[in-house]
C-alpha cells in the first residue's frame, strides 16, 4: 500500500481546522515547503480515502491510484481555494468530482448499460431501497451484497441513492438515455433483492 493508503488507516479521526490554519498550511504548500505538504496529505488523507474505498468496493486494486489522483488535483488547483469553506470541504468536493469522473468512465463503456427497445419493469418492493443504504444496522449486510453486484449495478445504484444523483444526471454525465438508466437501475435493484433474499448473515 502506497504513504497515502497507510496514513488513512493510522488516523481514523478527522482533524478540525481554523479558517487561518487552512489558509497558512495552502501558502506553505504553495511555497513547495515539504513539511506543509505532507501534513496535507496526513490531515485529509483518513477521509479521502475511506470515501475512496466505500464507493469502489471491491475494486480495492483501484482505490490508490484514485485516491493519489486526488491529491494530484488538489496539489494541482490549491491556488483557486479561496477560503470560503473549510480545506477539507474543498477537497473533499474533489474527491466527489473525481468519483464521479469514475463512474462516468465505467457506464460509459458500451456493455455497461444495455439500451434494449424492451421496457424493464421494477419489482413494487424497489421503493424501499435507498432504506437500506440508510440504515446502520442494515449497512453491513447491505455492503457485502452490494459488493457482490456486477459493477455497472453497484456504481449506479451507488451514483443513484449515496450521492443523490437523479436518472436524468447519470443519464446526462453518461451520454445515455435517462430511459436506458432507469432500466439500468431496475435492473439492478431486481438483482440486489435477488441476492439479498438469497444471501445468508452471520
């Protein structure tokens, strides 16, 4: 596991910052001063990468190289932070952009999202889905079958009910019909159930 990866694990509680502080450790790392820049990275790196991981799992093998691509942009842009907000928000809000960019590039991918002329209708229980991803005690269980999903499934049901995005979002950020992503969600919906009912918890 990379610096980043192993930060994230050692320091699972986030750090709370001054709006001075934030702006003091953006003119040190602009100055390329080697301390600010690694205490950069050891302040936001716990939640980048746990946000990282829950949202690619169980691409595990994926996460770090996201998770450096973050900090690359973050690096990259930190002269446009204008203080309004918090520097964790900020990168936080890169982080989110850069998941996005991820699962824009995996339904992308012609085989992701089948655009059959066929309507798929949804099973009546599907409406208490987004329940499940919102409820503690349930969210273990919820994840061990998500993790057994088939991508396209898992990401967009993730894009749908984790980051709230509409089927007209994904269906405009993806370059497909919002009626071939309602069907994508269906779909996958049906086959979380499916799972769900079949799976077997300790």
């Amino acid at each position: 596991m990379n610096p980043i990866g192993q930060q994230a694990q050692r320091d699972p509680q986030p750090i709370t910052t001054t709006g001075h502080e934030d702006s003091a450790l953006v003119s040190a790392v602009l100055r390329k001063d080697r301390k600010a820049t690694a205490e950069f990275v050891a302040r936001y790196a716990d939640d980048v990468y746990r946000y990282v991981r829950c949202r690619l799992a169980p691409r595990n093998e994926e996460v770090d190289d996201l998770v450096q691509d973050i900090f690359l942009a973050a690096w990259e842009s930190l002269r446009q932070f204008r203080g309004n907000g918090s520097l964790r928000a900020w990168v936080m809000g890169i982080a989110r952009h850069k998941v996005e960019d991820h699962y824009r590039g995996r339904l992308r991918e012609p085989e992701s999202i089948a655009d059959e002329d066929q309507d798929f209708t949804a099973p009546a229980s599907s409406a208490d889905f987004p329940q499940l991803l919102e409820t503690e005690q349930l969210r273990k269980n919820t994840w061990r079958v998500m993790t057994r999903l088939p991508e396209q499934y898992r990401l967009a049901l993730i894009w749908r009910y984790w980051e709230r995005a509409s089927a007209r979002e994904i269906a405009l950020k993806t370059g497909k019909t919002e009626k071939a992503i309602e069907r994508l969600l269906a779909r996958a919906r049906a086959e979380f159930r499916k799972r769900w009912k079949d799976a077997q918890f300790s």
